[in-house]
C-alpha cells in the first residue's frame, strides 16, 4: 500500500462514517476493541494507534536489555503524518512490563573497595536472598510520530526527516537494594530515542542499521460500507545514535544502613554507572523495536461502541 493509497484508504474511512448507524455510547467491539483506550471522542484526534513491540532489545552503555515481553504504546493522533500521541485512555499511553536485567543485581552493580562495611553486607545479603534486577521504560514526555514514515521510509538521500516515533524516556531499575527511584535518565535529562525504519547514520563506533517497514494492508471489516482500519505487521523501528545518562536516586534508605541518602545514592548510583557503562556517548547505545501497528480511523472505533 502506497502513501497515496493509505491516505485515500483513511480519507475514505473518515468520509464513509456517515453510511454508519448511530451507536450507543459504551465500549468499542468487534475487531475495534483493541483502540478501547484510545481518545477517539477528542475532536483533535483523526486516527487510533495499537502497537504492540514483541521483541528486540536496548543496549545501554556495556548493557543489553531484551525484549522479553511486549511492550505496548496506544493512543490518538492528529493525522498519520506528523502528530503528537495524544495520551490513552483507561490505560498507560506506554505500557512496559518490567523485564528481568541479565545477570541481576550483579550484573548492573558492584560493591566497591571504598563501600562502608554495612553497605557491604546490604549488598551481599540481598543478592544472596534475591539478585533479580527489573528495567521498565517510562515516558517522561509527549510522544511524536510521524507513521507515514514508518510506512514508507524516504529514500537516504531525500533530505526528509525518517524519523516515525520520537520517545522521551528514563529506565527504571528496581530490586530491595536499589531502591524505587533508581533510574537511568530523568524528566530533566531524559533518554531520547528517534526510531525509524530507514538505515540510521550514526555517531562512531556504532555502524549504520536498517529497520522494518513491514507488510501494511487493509482489515475490511465491513467490506459493505467501506469500514476497516491499516494493519502493518512484522516492523521494525531502530535507532543507534542516542545517548544514555547516567543513574541516579539508587539505594535503599529502608534498608536502615547507617549512611546519609545523599552518600547512599552517589556510592550505589556511581557503581551502577561503572558497571553498566553510564554516561554513554551518543553512538554506543541501541534501540529495536520489532512487533505490529494497528490504525484506525477513530469515527470508526466511535461507531462500533456497544
């Protein structure tokens, strides 16, 4: 399907809506449940999106981080050009289950020469009882897309911007002695991924890298009366240039050590950093997000209310 085609084909959803019978307020059904978060009632917002990464990874600094489980960012846009993400409804905008760090509580810190012997045996007696260390990623801000540039990625040499999904992020880090508010990157100083289909062109050492358009067709769902919505299956947005703040608010208070929050936090937050690898430059850290997008047009998702 062609930029042209995929424009005509939601122009003809949004002008087809008038064919369809009124619906009682309640629930989107049928093959529009999933964008039942969406705001499809906000006049600003044209279009529903359903994206769900199923797989692909992040390497922070020396650090990769697996999608294991799927990641899902829903919501409302303006157009299927250039838009804000206008925030779900009823559920997260951007939905991350925690996903385990490979290697645990030692592999994302450890305990240093100059460490106080209490937060030694803090240390040591966590990771004994349970080293499991969990990352989830946050937005700190609006989202910004562009999906016809996901669908259809300009050629390198266009001088268009290929970048489909602008996410301003931190990563949250939690075991019993990092803490709650251990975090890489914050709303002051965020991670900032633009993900693209295209071939990135990175900062050194990291190489160039392509994403995924994928497959987009047309979900008839009421062939009839021309109702349906764009599915694209089996993309991949990547981006390789981003940089990677460093960690901070890590340490358990609650664990009782006898060290005041602010040596805690630079002693077991400067040990995160040395050992993931933190600050990192632009050009050592990756982004892929592998899965399926749904849109549709939201007088659509409006009418199949039941």
């Amino acid at each position: 399907m062609s930029k042209t085609s995929l424009s005509l084909a939601l122009a003809t959803a949004l002008a087809g809506i008038v064919s369809m019978p009124a619906a009682i307020a309640g629930t989107p059904s049928g093959a529009f449940s999933i964008f039942k978060n969406c705001p499809y009632t906000n006049p600003s917002v044209t279009t529903c999106l359903y994206n769900v990464v199923s797989s692909g990874s992040f390497v922070i600094g020396n650090t990769t981080l697996p999608i294991t489980s799927p990641i899902t960012l829903q919501g409302g846009l303006e157009s299927v050009g250039p838009s804000p993400l206008y925030d779900a409804v009823g559920a997260p905008t951007l939905a991350s289950v925690p996903a385990k760090v490979p290697g645990g509580l030692l592999g994302i810190a450890n305990p240093a020469p100059d460490w106080p012997f209490p937060l030694w045996v803090a240390f040591w007696s966590i990771v004994n009882s349970v080293n499991d260390v969990t990352a989830t990623i946050e937005l700190v801000d609006t989202v910004q897309t562009n999906f016809l540039q996901a669908l259809y990625p300009p050629a390198p040499d266009s001088g268009e911007d290929p970048v489909a999904a602008r996410l301003t992020v931190r990563v949250h880090l939690q075991n019993p002695f990092l803490g709650g508010t251990c975090y890489i990157g914050s709303p002051q100083n965020p991670i900032r991924i633009n993900l693209q289909t295209a071939t990135t062109n990175p900062p050194p050492p990291n190489q160039p890298i392509s994403g995924e358009p994928g497959n987009s067709y047309y979900v008839w769902v009421d062939e009839a009366n021309y109702v349906g919505y764009i599915q694209d299956d089996d993309n991949s947005l990547v981006d390789n240039s981003f940089a990677v703040p460093g960690a901070s608010g890590c340490g358990n208070v609650a664990l009782g050590l006898p060290i005041i929050t602010s040596v805690l936090d630079f002693l077991v937050s400067g040990a995160v950093n040395l050992k993931v690898g933190l600050p990192s430059a632009a050009g050592k850290n990756t982004a892929i997000m592998s899965g399926d997008t749904s849109l549709a047009a939201s007088a659509y998702v409006l009418a199949s209310e039941q």
